[in-house]
C-alpha cells in the first residue's frame, strides 16, 4: 500500500518501485494539509491512490504528471478523471456471458438476467461498480417488498442472483469487498395437495367438447390432459420432466444437466404410465415453444379446478405434492425413501410432508390410509406367525 510523506506542510502519496537496479519513489501530490483527507485519498474506492498502486509500479499506467492527472481528479482544476470505470450494465453482460460459457442452464441465466435488469433499473446502467453498496441492496430489497405488492418468494430468488452477481465481482477484483445481502423472511410454502375425493373428482371429469353444455366449457383434447394428469399422481414428477428426460425401458431417466438439482433423476415408469409419457412428448414434439406447450397442462388444470369449484390456487406441481402426500400414508413416513423417489437433495424439502398432520393425511386419502393400516397388521402378523422351522421343532 501507498505510504504518505509530508513536504512543505503538503502531503503526497509515495509508492516505492523497484526498477532492477535500486528501489525509486514516486511521489503523487494530495494538495491537503490535512492528514485526515490525506488518507482518505489513498483508501478512496473510486480514486484512491492504492486503487492503481500495482498498475503504477508495473508501468500499465505512467507515472509521469501528465498521466496522473488523468488519472486522480484532485489534480485537475474540474476535478473529473479520464479513467474509464466499470459500468453496472457493462458488468452484468460480462457477467452472464462468463455465466454462459460455464454451462450454465438457460433457465438460470434467464432468472439471473431478469433479477439483474431489475436492479440495474434501480441503480442506473451507468452505476460504476465500485459504487454498490450494502445500502443499495437494502433499498433494492424495500422496494420490492411484499408491502409495496411484490412476492416475497421472487424477490429473493432475485437478491440470490444479485448476490451472486456480487460475489463474482469480489472475486474479479472489480470491487474490494462485496455489499452484504439481506434475505425476506419467508414463510415456509404451503404443501398444496388434491385430496382423494378431489382426486376422484378430477379423473372423472368430462370436459370434452361433446360434453361443453353440461359445464358451460371445454378443452381441446381434454382425454389427453385427463391421462396425463394420471401420469402425475402415479410418478410424482414435475411439470417438464416427462419432457426433458429419455425413456430407457420402464424408466424416465432426467440427465444432471437437464434436472432441476444438477443430479440424476431416475423415474419407473409401468407400461400405462410409459404410454402416458410416450404420447405427452409426442404432443409437445410438434411445438415449437417447449414451455408454452408445457404450461398447456396447468393451463387446463385450472380450468378442470375451476369447473369442480376448486377454490384454492392449484398447478400440476400440485399432482406432484399429492404424490408425496399418498406415499408418506404408503410408506409409514420413510423419509429417505420418497426422498429419493421424488428427487429431492434435502431431505428437509422432504420432511415438509411430515409437517401435515397424520391424522389430516388420514381424512383426505381415507383409501390408502386404510391400505396402510392394513399393510402394517399385515407385517406385524407376519413377524409374529411362528416360522415352519420353529413349528417343526416343538
């Protein structure tokens, strides 16, 4: 780091530079007689003598006057710097490309650039980089609050982004210490299931076309949507898994660059389900738009939901949370095991399904309650019926 000497009740900025023979010094006026703001200049994040210290010694930026006073605005009778600075903008387009070229997915590149539009939209696009701090986060986060109308969930999927973002200029030196990024309180989400009466309900619902005077709707290829909604209640999978993923026999297998979690996501599959599977990625083939074409499922769900007076907010995520739900009763609660089925990293993601009251799951899945029950005298007895060895030997 720079040092300061004195000179004539002035104070400059000396950087000590060894040119292969003898140790030179180069010495940078402050134009202060005060210590105080002496310092100031040579710790300043924009300016700041200890900023350019390295390139000065290494001879990237001259050390001559005429160099300097481009470079540090104390020198110049405006005040300004020719030195060209890091914009926010210029920084969030390296960023996303350095980002790209790392494989990451187009689904998180496109969540990281819209969190970083938005907050590029707060601070300006010619915000130089050394100039984010902590409190800007903090304003950034007020502003998007719940209180000001925005999700909370989203939000933070955003400041995630903006914090990672800031981490990967720490660590390209653009800045000297990253602003620290504050979280949202939020409230653990709600398991939203359909209960078997729903279940029934939605599986026997006729929304043909044939069938539009009876509900006052329809939807096009509604015994399509009815089979494939099967096909989520049976596999427990999400929306574009059946979609992204390679049919290998009686298994969906989502490869880790494909899966939501980075990890191999196995799925078994018998021979109704496989022709489910076989027949939705068929219909999607034929689209250009994999996600308008997927969000056709939730689109009609809701409209299935609607027709059965359905109040609550339900998606085909929500198959997927029945599926967990029903396994839990199947299981008796082993955790690790529908963990794995459901493909879960953290199995507390899992145990959110514990958080439901046992006696709940028992009132709106009473037929596999019963199987359970069932199953586990079924066990008991078993363990308890004397083997043939033991018979033979009394």
């Amino acid at each position: 780091m720079a040092g300061l000497i004195k000179r004539r009740d002035k104070y400059y900025a000396r950087i000590r530079k060894w040119n292969g023979i003898k140790e030179d010094e180069i010495q940078i006026p402050l134009r202060t007689t005060f210590k105080a703001v002496a310092l100031d200049l040579l710790k300043d994040q924009k300016y700041g003598v200890n900023k350019f210290e390295a390139d000065i010694k290494s001879g990237v930026i001259g050390s001559d006057r005429a160099s300097l006073k481009k470079l540090f605005p104390w020198l110049n009778e405006d005040g300004t710097s020719t030195i060209p600075r890091l914009t926010v903008a210029e920084a969030v387009s390296q960023w996303i490309e350095s980002q790209r070229a790392n494989g990451k997915r187009p689904r998180t590149l496109a969540i990281n650039q819209t969190a970083l539009i938005h907050f590029i939209g707060h601070l300006t696009s010619n915000h130089p980089v050394e100039n984010i701090f902590t409190a800007d986060v903090d304003e950034f986060r007020e502003v998007y609050s719940p209180e000001r109308g925005h999700n909370p969930t989203t939000t933070n999927m955003y400041l995630r982004s903006i914090n990672t973002f800031l981490n990967w200029l720490e660590h390209k030196e653009f800045i000297e210490k990253k602003p620290k990024v504050i979280y949202l309180d939020v409230d653990e989400p709600e398991v939203k299931y359909f209960t078997e009466p729903e279940i029934a309900d939605l599986l026997g619902l006729d929304l043909s076309r044939e069938n539009a005077h009876k509900n006052g709707t329809w939807v096009e290829n509604w015994e399509h949507y009815r089979r494939a909604f099967q096909f989520y209640l049976n596999t427990g999978c999400r929306l574009r898994e059946p979609f992204i993923g390679e049919i290998k026999g009686l298994w969906l297998v989502v490869a880790p660059d494909k899966s939501k979690n980075r990890r191999k996501r196995v799925i078994r599959l018998d021979n109704n389900t496989l022709e489910t599977v076989k027949e939705m990625r068929g219909r999607v083939a034929k689209c250009l738009n994999l996600k308008w074409a997927t969000d056709q499922y939730t689109k009609n769900l809701r409209v299935a939901c609607r027709v059965l007076d359905i109040k609550e907010k339900r998606t085909v995520h929500s198959l997927r949370h029945t599926y967990g739900c029903i396994r839990r009763l199947q299981t008796n609660g082993n955790m690790p095991l529908i963990r794995d089925e459901m493909g879960h990293t953290n199995i507390a993601t899992t145990e959110r399904y514990c958080n439901i009251p046992l006696e709940m799951l028992e009132e709106h899945f009473p037929s596999y309650a019963k199987q359970a029950e069932n199953d586990v005298r079924d066990t008991l007895i078993r363990d308890t019926e004397p083997s043939e060895v033991e018979v033979a030997s009394r």
